[in-house]
C-alpha cells in the first residue's frame, strides 16, 4: 500500500535524487585547491580530505537515484506496489550526505581568505544553470500541451516561486504541491537555502562548540517539526521547509565534525555503527505501524530524525572504509550517482510525457500497456540525464571549479 506524501510519499513531489544534494566527493564539494606562493610543486602536493573522492559515497548516491526513479515510476502511482514506496529514504539520505560534504568542504575551507567567494560561486556553477534549463523547458511543455488533462498542473501555484527557490515555502499556505512535474524541486530550494547558512553556522561557532551548537540546532529543528505538525501548521509537507529539517541536514554536519576532529574510535565502535542504520529504519517502520499504515504525526516527527540518525551512520559506515563500503564502488552505481541530478530534474517529466503522449492519461501500472511505457521510461529518462549532465552540468560545473580556493 503506498503512503501518503507527507515524508511517506514525499518522493512524489521531489526525493532528490538530487547530484548536488547529494554531492559526489569532488562534484559536490566543487574541491579543486589552488596552490599558494609556499605550497609545494603540484606533483608532490598532498591533497586535502576534502579533495579526496570517495568512490563508495558516488554509489551511495547513485543507490538513492534509482531509489528514487523505482519509488516515482511504480511504487508511487495511482496502482502502484507498496514496496517500491522507498523514495522517502533517498531524500533523507541525501539530506544527511549533502550535510556531510558541504560541512567538510566548510571546515576544510573556511580558513581561505577567498572562502565565501568561491564556496558561492561553485555552488551557483554546480546548481543554477541545470536547474533554471530544465525548469524553464519543463514549464514551456507545460504551457504547450495545456489543455491535456494529463499534465498536473496547478494554476493557482505562482511560476516566480521556482525560480527564486521559495516553492517550498507555499506548500503550506496554498496547500498544493504545484507543478506535479516541478514538484521534486522542493528538495533543492530547501538545499539551497541550507547553502546559504551553513557556512555562517560553523565560521561564526568557536570549534570547541560546534559539535554541541549543531546537534543544539538539530534539536530545535526536531521541536519545530513537532510544533507543526502537532499544531496542523505544517500539514502537508514537515521537513520542507529549513527550520523544521535542520534535524536531518545538520545531522550530516555532525558526521563531518566527527570525522574532521576525529572523535570517533572506529576500532571500538564500528560494530555499533553499523548496526544502527538497519535500527533505525526497522523503528521508523514500527512507527508508521504504530500510526496504523498510514503517515501520522509520529512518523512525520520521529522518522525524519530517525532515519537523518541511520544516514549519518550509514554516511560514517563508509567513510571509515567498512567491508559495506566495497559493494557502493561499482561502475554501475558511480553512473547513476554521476547524472543524478539530471534524472532527479527530468524524470517525472519523461514519465509523465510517455503516458500523456503513447496512452493519453497520467502515469499508472495497472495494465500491461501501462507497465510497458513505464518500463521504456527508464532508459530515456537515464538518456536525458546522461546528456544534460555532459553537456551542460559538467563544462559549468569545471569552468566554477576553475576558481582556486586562496
């Protein structure tokens, strides 16, 4: 049985599959360190941690992706199959593991006297231009097939709000997820605004405090959710907005303060680690179950945080090289890690466009004809992702890299 959107089915309307949300170690940090006057010739240079890729975390990524794609395409559809509903780990998976990289290219970083500068500029670079093509390509199609009932289209829900990154704050007052199509953007405007204030949480933190001022914050936002929920406040979408999903997207900021200050004996503690991500997702099932099958207010509050706790121990897991690590270092996941923030923009499009045009209704697998288009839908929407990502993620995202950290 599928779960209504709230965090169950919040995939629906944007899991992120999100390459940047869910940053590769080189893509997502945009690393590229610049050499000083007194650093050494580049052959004998060491490079920094956060210089250094991570092959099993690409695959991660990539996991979540088709995570994502699975969830959208059969799980979350008029007929779909319950078990296929797992988008809504992807999206706090690749909250926790934006978290992780941001706040270790942060903290690897800040010292620069350029820090702000170029930590910006990348982000633009890596974000803004895949982002606005696609959002503007998506919008004229919308225009263009109009009248089709099979579009999803909200006219009540303002344009202007996707391209200055606030849709997700409208979810609440308008009670309406907008553009079906568009809708999965909620995740990276909830990222970008993230973006903007991470940096200032940890430079204007004394180091002594900063793994007890984010799990502080983390907190708050815990209590901010429950508020909202508990109140009705945020009735449709909990973790959409910043203040309630801090929680989840500084829980990877703590991984990265873990690491960076080395406060975790792994030899003593890797058993624990990894049996806690498995834990914590068998308790957020339980409390769905308790909730009756259906998303509630104790799911709503305690499964983001729950599930931002597995992540992070997940995320530490392979950062740490345990035996897991190896089967996330395949070709196959680092590709799908590699365009996934092509697929995550494009993917419901592509669905939604094959069964508008081939079978003139919206995306569902309850006849075989249905299950065809869906299932021709994969690799077109992996063929878009893969060319977006060439020819337009990768040149902008290396020429933003080209700026060197001072």
């Amino acid at each position: 049985m599928s779960v209504p959107f709230s965090l169950g089915q919040m995939t629906r309307f944007g899991a992120f599959g999100r390459r940047d949300a869910a940053l590769s170690m080189t893509c997502a940090t945009d690393v590229a360190v610049g050499e000083t006057a007194l650093a050494p010739p580049r052959e004998t240079a060491v490079k920094a941690p956060s210089d250094i890729r991570i092959p099993a975390l690409d695959g991660l990524r990539g996991l979540m992706t088709l995570f994502v794609v699975i969830s959208h395409y059969f799980g979350e559809v008029p007929s779909g199959v319950g078990v296929f509903c797992v988008g809504w780990v992807a999206v706090v998976v690749f909250f926790v593991l934006s978290g992780y990289l941001v706040g270790r290219l942060i903290i690897e970083k800040m010292n620069a006297r350029n820090f702000l500068r170029v930590f910006y500029l990348r982000r633009v670079c890596r974000t803004f231009p895949t982002y606005f093509f696609a959002t503007i390509v998506i919008l004229l199609l919308q225009r263009h097939f109009a009248d089709a009932s099979w579009v999803g289209v909200d006219q009540n829900f303002p344009q202007w709000s996707y391209f200055i990154f606030f849709q997700n704050f409208l979810f609440n007052p308008l009670q309406s997820y907008g553009s079906h199509w568009l809708a999965p953007t909620w995740t990276l405007a909830l990222e970008e605004q993230f973006y903007l204030v991470a940096p200032f949480v940890l430079l204007f933190t004394p180091r002594r405090f900063w793994l007890s001022s984010l799990l502080a914050v983390g907190l708050v936002g815990l209590g901010l959710r429950a508020y909202g929920v508990l109140s009705g406040h945020l009735s449709i979408a909990p973790i959409a907005l910043l203040p309630a999903a801090t929680d989840v997207l500084f829980a990877g900021m703590v991984v990265a303060v873990l690491v960076k200050d080395n406060r975790i004996d792994w030899d003593k503690h890797s058993l624990l680690i990894r049996v806690l991500p498995i834990v914590c997702l068998l308790l957020t099932f339980v409390m769905q179950g308790l909730d009756g099958l259906v998303v509630g207010a104790r799911f709503e509050i305690l499964g983001p945080f729950l599930a931002g706790i597995g992540a992070g121990c997940f995320i530490l897991m392979l950062v740490k090289g345990a035996p897991e690590a190896k089967r996330f270092e395949s070709k196959t996941l680092r590709f799908f890690g590699n365009i996934s923030y092509s697929v995550y923009l494009t993917h419901l499009t592509v669905l939604g466009l094959m069964h508008g045009l081939i079978l003139g209704g919206l995306p569902d697998v309850s006849t075989p004809a249905q299950i065809a288009v869906t299932i021709a839908a994969l690799p077109i929407t992996f063929a878009v992702g893969w060319l977006m990502t060439r020819i337009l993620e990768e040149p902008i995202t290396e020429w933003g890299r080209s700026h060197k950290w001072e």
